[in-house]
C-alpha cells in the first residue's frame, strides 16, 4: 500500500483551506480602508460584524482592529470543553465539527506559541488543556470514524466531521476495501 500523499503534503492543504476560510469577526473601532496582503477591504465601523478570510482575520487581530465574532471561535477553551463534554454524553453519535476545526486549533496554538508571553505560566498551561482536550475529542471522535470507514455509506456522519477527519475515513476506506480484496481472495 503506498501512500497518496504524505502527511506534510495533508497538513499543508488543510491549513489552506482554513487560511482561506471565512468567518465572522468584529471590528472594535472604526477602520478605514486598509490593505490586508494584496486586497483592499473596508472602511468598517465600530461593533461591524463582517466575513472575512482568516488569514486577514489574523493580521487585523495583531494590530488588535477585531476580535473573532464569538460564536465562530471554536479555538477558545471553552468551545473545546463544551464540544467534547458533547461528544462524551453521547459517544456513538459523532457531533458536528466545523470543518477547520483542527487546523484552526493547530494555526491558534502556533500563534499562541510565537507571542512572546507564551512564557507566562498561565498561559502554558492553556495551550496543555487545549491539546490535552483535543486529543481526547480526537480520540473519542475515532471509534465512530472507524464505523463510517467500514461501512462506507453514512454521508450524514461525513458532513459532521472536519476536514481531517473526513480525510482519515476515505483513507481507512481504501484501506479496508484492499485489506477485504486480499484476505478474500
């Protein structure tokens, strides 16, 4: 069995994919028009919710111009406790994930890590709950994608998952059907 892609090649098309993606933020003045990489964008008022890429969402934050619309900012402690408490009461009923779930975790604790008060204790110990809760959700989240995998039909269980993971269920699918082709023949 050889490989389609290697993991860095996964890593860096899901980290695209969340870069590009929009979402929700706030501006917390009133900005005029800026450019963010090569695009222009605004003006924008004061308490101004609009979709952006996250990539411009990251440069305006760092210049502290917006803060992530609330309900959009599935990296934050508590969004991470609160899905996998979800995911614990009902273990066999896979819970939506939005699709860059993983990636945005992983793009957040890079920048976390950079930030020079990633020295400060408190905020260690953060990034420990956040991956230690992450790698429990995972964890929890595989049993159920391992089903999906073997049956090969639930479509409904494919659009709760991240991209990752929906990535994990079509390789362990082809996994499967080779491993039945050999051990059937």
């Amino acid at each position: 069995m050889i490989a389609r892609e290697s993991s860095e090649e996964v890593r860096a098309r899901f980290r695209m994919l969340f870069l590009n993606e929009l979402r929700p933020c706030v501006f917390r003045e009133d900005v005029p028009e800026v450019n963010v990489g090569d695009k222009r964008i605004g003006p924008f008022k004061a308490g101004t919710t609009e979709n952006l890429p996250n990539w411009a969402i990251e440069i305006l934050m760092a210049h502290a111009l917006v803060d992530l619309d609330p309900k959009k900012a599935y990296d934050s402690l508590t969004e991470i406790q609160e899905r996998y408490d979800a995911q614990r009461r009902n273990p066999h009923i896979l819970k939506e994930l939005p699709s860059a779930f993983y990636s945005g975790l992983s793009r957040r604790l890079q920048l976390i890590q950079r930030d020079k008060t990633s020295l400060d204790p408190e905020i260690r110990d953060a990034i420990k709950h956040r991956q230690r809760f992450v790698e429990m959700l995972s964890q929890m989240r595989l049993t159920s994608i391992i089903q999906v995998a073997r049956s090969g039909a639930d479509q409904d269980k494919r659009r709760r998952m991240s991209h990752e993971e929906r990535w994990l269920c079509d390789e362990l699918e082809i996994l499967l059907s080779s491993w039945r082709e050999i051990v059937t023949e």
